[in-house]
C-alpha cells in the first residue's frame, strides 16, 4: 500500500497505467478525487479498479488517500466480490462495502499519522482476507507461475502443472481472478516493460529481451493497454509516480500471510 497527500499547486490530472493487481483507492480529507474510465463514467471517492481497466484518468485536488494494489489471488476475499465481477471497471467502493467503507474513512481522517492509517488498513483487509472465500490453490499457484516467469510461459504448460485440461483452467482462472490466464500472463509482461522503458531502457531492447516477437508486436501491446506509443508510455508521469510509491511494482505475488 502507499499514501499518497497532494500539495501542488493545482489540480492532479494522471494517467492510470495498467498493472497485475486490483486497485483499492481509499480517499478521506477535504478535497476531491474523480476517475473517469475509458467508458466516459466517472467515480468520486472511494473506488475499486479491476484488473487492465483501459484507459481510464485519476484528477483531483488536495487528495489524501491510501491506495492499495491487491493481488488478484486475494482480492476476492478482500472485495467480497470477484475480480471477474468488475469485468475490467471502476466502481465506487459503497457499492461493495456499504457502510463499511464509510466507516473506514472516518478512521482514516481522524488517524494522527500515515503509519496509523497504513495500520488501520492492514487490519481492515487482513479481516476481511479471513472470512472472504480463498481462490482454488491451483488458480493461486498458476498466479505465481505468471509472476514470476514474468509473462513468458504457454498456457499449456500451465495447464499441464496444475494437471487440468486447458480448458479447466481457463475457466477456474478466468472466473477467479478476473482475466483469462493468457491475458494476466499479457498484462504481467506488459509491466515489466513500462518500468523498463521508464527506467530510459529502448523499445527495442525491451521488446526483443521482454517476449515479444518483434518490435512492432510490442509497439501494439503497449497500445492496446494504454492506447499510447512506447515513447509516450516512457515518459509517463503515472510511472514516476510508481517508481517512488511502489518500489517493488511488479512482485504481485499472493501474500503468504492467512
């Protein structure tokens, strides 16, 4: 998780680059958050980003927030819905928890720092991580693979490891972690090679080391996940963001921890 207070001089106006995970925004404060998805719909205040959302926007002013990044493999638990549920979307947080997310907020601005809000957090996902429903441990299992082969595996050779048809296996993933397996393995690829291309590393390069056929195959990955060329997408200030926020981005593998 990571917290994040605006003091700029204007309003906050990002891209949201895709990434592995479930996106769990918890706002509080006095000022303003706004996310409009590649739909037109916006979204004030506490939300909750599927996985490869599309092209959506965070604005807003003076915004004070704990945004968490849930591994798809829990975040059915956490949510008490299915990443597949929210088919890609972003939706407001009340519609899921109810008064619980009212609840959470009012504990978080009246927390007396960051380290108490990050431990209000904890304790919050960690009880509902208990009595939520687990994915099937195969599921959890062909996450990690995805992870940690970075993307560069065939869905087949999963299959075969979990010992379960193709078929099978796209269902139960498909239905459990809100992607079909080849798309998590596109999308967790797909990260890798922003924060490379961020770090000043070449399309080229990234492309031909990353997975990909070529370059032009890369070029109309990076498209189809942000809609941008891969030297826009490198200069992206979402992934500087990333780079401060989150310094293990890409490690979005299932938290040991019950």
């Amino acid at each position: 998780m990571a917290g994040f207070h605006d003091r700029g001089p204007g309003p906050v106006d990002l891209r949201a680059v895709p990434h592995p995970a479930v996106t769990l925004v918890l706002e509080f404060g006095d000022g303003w958050l706004v996310v409009d998805d590649a739909t037109g719909r916006q979204q004030r205040g506490s939300l909750v980003a599927g996985l490869a959302p599309g092209d959506i926007r965070t604005r807003g002013e003076n915004i004070e927030c704990v945004e968490v990044r849930l591994s798809p493999v829990v975040a059915r638990a956490v949510l008490g819905a299915c990443p597949a549920e929210l088919d890609g979307s972003v939706i407001a947080l009340d519609d899921l928890w109810g008064r619980d997310a009212s609840r959470i907020r009012e504990q978080l601005e009246d927390a007396p720092s960051w380290d108490d809000r990050f431990a209000l957090t904890d304790d919050l996902l960690a009880r509902r991580c208990e009595t939520g429903t687990p994915v099937d441990p195969e599921v959890a299992w062909a996450w990690d693979r995805i992870v940690v082969l970075r993307g560069r595996l065939r869905i087949e050779d999963l299959a075969l490891e979990v010992e379960w048809s193709r078929k099978r296996l796209w269902s139960r993933f498909r239905s459990q972690i809100g992607l079909p397996p080849k798309r998590a393995a596109q999308l967790v690829r797909f990260n890798h090679a922003a924060h490379r291309l961020a770090a000043g590393e070449s399309a080229a390069r990234v492309a031909s080391e990353g997975g990909y056929v070529d370059q032009s195959h890369f070029h109309r990955e990076v498209r189809a996940f942000t809609g941008v060329t891969p030297a826009t997408l490198a200069s992206d200030p979402g992934l500087a963001v990333d780079d401060i926020a989150w310094a293990s981005h890409g490690t979005f593998v299932q938290d040991p921890r019950p």
